[in-house]
C-alpha cells in the first residue's frame, strides 16, 4: 500500500511535502518515482553557515520535496535558467 504522505503535505506553500524525517527518504522517493518527474529534495537539518537555507544529505534530520519547476521558480525568479549538478544558475546572456 506505501506510506501515507498526507500528514506531510503543503498547503499554499511552494514544497509539495515538508518536515519528512529522514528515515523515510528511500521510501518516499520510491512511492513518488511512480507519479512525479523531476523532484528535487531539499535537507533540513544543522547548518554550519548561518546563511544557509540546507544542509548536507549526511547530517540531516528531514527533508521537503519540491516539483522542478516550483523549485526553479524558488532559485530563480523570471530569468533564464540553467540546472549545474542539482543547483540553479542565474544566466543573463539569453
């Protein structure tokens, strides 16, 4: 049957689903694979940089799992876009 995601879903917010523990990202990804193209995940957890809005996949404690286009929406504003190793770009020559 697979794991119930409703307790973890976004309501007028950009995440399709937030605060998932950790634990259950193999799960998850498995379950939403079959319905979704192009999900980003996101860590929570303890950051070393005060600035930083994630953290590494190694220290987090839950994650949020975005569509690609909402989370280039997030990245980026309404200019160009171009996706380097899972991170967004800004290009101005377009």
């Amino acid at each position: 049957m697979g794991l119930n995601l409703e307790q973890f879903e976004c309501h007028g917010e950009r995440a399709l689903y937030k605060n998932i523990p950790i634990s259950l990202l193999a799960e998850v990804q498995e379950q939403l694979r079959k319905n979704f193209k192009g999900l980003r995940y996101r860590f929570r957890g303890p950051r070393y940089d005060a600035m930083a809005l994630t953290c590494l996949k190694r220290d987090a404690k839950k994650f949020s799992v975005y569509t690609r286009s909402l989370y280039e929406h997030i990245c980026a504003n309404d200019y160009p876009r171009h996706w380097n190793r899972g991170r967004c770009t800004i290009s101005v020559n377009e």
